[in-house]
C-alpha cells in the first residue's frame, strides 16, 4: 500500500524539491512532471523540473514549462540543482539509466531523499521509496492518486488538470491501449467537472502540424516502409540526412510507428531513426505480439508489452538487418 500523505509530508518538510524525468520526454514525462510541480505549489513549497533533453513544442504549452530546465543546454546549473537537493522525484522512468549518462551520474551522486513514482515494468531499486504500478496506464495517473489519495483534491487547478489529462492521453494512444481502465475515465470525469477543456488539448498535441511534419510522414509511409515477408512486422526508417531534408524537428516523427501498426494485418511496427552515433528504434505491437522483451535482450531498452524501445550502435542498415535476424526468435 501507498502512503500518499507521507509523499506529501517529505514534500511539506523539504527546502529544495527537484522534479526529474527520462530523456527524449514524452506526454507522460512532462505531463506528469507539471501536474506535481503544480500541486507541490499549491502545497506552498517550490520546486524546479529537471529533465535531460528537449521536449517537443507540442508539449510545452502548460503553465510552467517555460521554467524547466534542460540538463544539456543548462548542466552547470542543473547539476548544481541536484546536489543541492533534499528532495528529489524521478517521474515514469524505472532506472537511473534512462536520464541519459550525462545527467546520470548526478542524479546518483545527488544525497537527496529519492522518491520514484513510475508504471514501468521491471524497476530498479535506486530510490528511497517507491511508487510503482505497472498496471497504470501512466505516470500521470499516479500522479492524480497522489492528489486524490491524500485528501487533497480541492486543490486542483487549471494547470493541474491539463497537465494530468495530457500524460494520460499520451500514454494511452487516446485510451485505445488495455493498460486504460474504468478508473482511469473516472479520473477524466473529475478533471472536466474541475473546468478541464480536453478537447483543446487533444487538439494542441495531435491538430498542431507543420507543413514540413506532413512533407515528412508522407515520405516515410511511402517511401521508407516495408512489410517482412512472412510476417506481421512493418519497418519504417528515417536517415539523418532525410530528417533534414524535411527540416525535421523534435517530436515530427512521435506517433508514426502507429501509424504502421494500424495497417490491416500488421501487429508489429518498427521505427528506425538514425542519430549521431547511434540508430534510435521504436516498437509497438497489439494482440498477442510483445516487443519489451526484443528491445531489452537486444537494444539496451526495455518498457511496455506493446510499447518499448531502444538503441543500436552502428548504422542504420546494420540495425535494421541485426532486428530482422532477430525475428524468427521472438515472432
């Protein structure tokens, strides 16, 4: 069982409170970061959310978001933020790992009391205490049991509100994914009867595009995805130099794997995004076809049944050879 008062207690009896989440953020990771940034406010106490990289300007709207910082365009100053805290949050991700190796080491060697809040599966005992539902749909979700579960429902705000609802929407691909539950629409109800204007959120985060993200999908889903012969996979990838061709930008290719699962006959879908020094790779998969498993054991990631993804050193045609290998094995 979880004692949600004592997470707010060590929030009232804590000075300095950092809000962290894992690299390349989601829905989710700033969704929920905000929602709790906001209640601690509404708590009286500060807090500051600190976060590896960049989100996707699509998720950089809610109030507060012009206030988090960015481990790799801010390390001295985040760094400096979490050795001076006594309070630290890691928010949906179940491994210290998943901030990236430059905020990692930091954020381990931070003396800071850890709370972990986190639906992952698989989590890593790094934190102080830990409140991990697997079951949850999302981080987000947790978040609002937090509120609800230590009696403090009444302080619900606008920015709470949009914050919780854009977590949960995210993570659950619009409540399409089992991991969504009765209860989950019942957190939703709570959040319009408190003003919450959700069908202008669905809208900021799936109706806002650019000429070039359209250019950009077009291309993909024509040109760069092929199905494995023989089986129900589709392989979508992007080169770097096709990413800037379309003048690519941070979240242009978010939910484009789904797009390849929801093709007639198709039950898993592989995205593969070249980087720097390294191949980026998304699964998804629905039925009875699970992907965690194939990204763990083989690309240093790991996350949901029919949501994971992970890395490949090498090259992009490398990778996409060394996962068709790999197929037989799994599928």
């Amino acid at each position: 069982m979880i004692d949600y008062q004592y997470i707010v207690e060590k929030i009232k009896f804590s000075n300095n409170i950092v809000i962290t989440s894992h690299k390349g953020p989601d829905g989710d990771a700033i969704g929920s970061s905000l929602a709790l940034f906001h209640f601690i406010k509404s708590l009286g106490k500060n807090a500051v959310i600190c976060i590896p990289d960049e989100a996707p300007h699509y998720l950089t709207w809610i109030e507060g978001s012009n206030e988090i910082i960015y481990f790799d365009k801010e390390r001295d100053k985040a760094a400096n933020l979490l050795v001076k805290a006594d309070l630290l949050f890691c928010l949906d991700y179940n491994a210290p790992e998943r901030v990236g190796k430059d905020m990692m080491d930091s954020l381990q060697n931070s003396s800071a009391y850890k709370i972990l809040v986190d639906h992952h599966i698989n989590p890593v005992n790094f934190c102080d205490y830990n409140f991990s539902d697997t079951r949850s749909c999302s981080t987000a979700q947790l978040i609002f049991e937090i509120i609800n579960g230590s009696d403090h429902l009444t302080l619900l705000n606008e920015p709470m509100c949009q914050s919780i609802y854009m977590g949960i929407v995210t993570d659950t691909g619009s409540f399409r994914f089992p991991s969504v539950e009765a209860k989950t629409h019942e957190i939703i109800a709570i959040l319009i009867k408190n003003g919450l204007k959700h069908y202008e959120i669905h809208e900021k985060i799936f109706d806002t595009n650019t000429l070039d993200k359209i250019k950009l999908r077009g291309f993909a889903l024509a040109q760069k995805m092929e199905i494995v012969p023989g089986y129900p996979i589709a392989i979508i990838s992007l080169t770097r130099n096709e990413l800037q061709e379309y003048n690519y930008q941070n979240g242009d290719t978010d939910g484009l794997v789904n797009m390849a699962l929801s093709i007639q006959g198709i039950n898993i879908a592989a995205f593969f995004t070249e980087r720097e020094e390294q191949v980026k790779i998304s699964f998804r998969s629905k039925g009875d076809y699970y992907v965690n498993l194939i990204a763990m054991e083989n690309f240093s990631g790991g996350g949901h049944k029919y949501a994971a993804g992970g890395v490949f050193f090498g090259g992009i045609n490398e990778a996409i050879e060394s996962f068709k290998k790999l197929i037989p094995n799994y599928f």
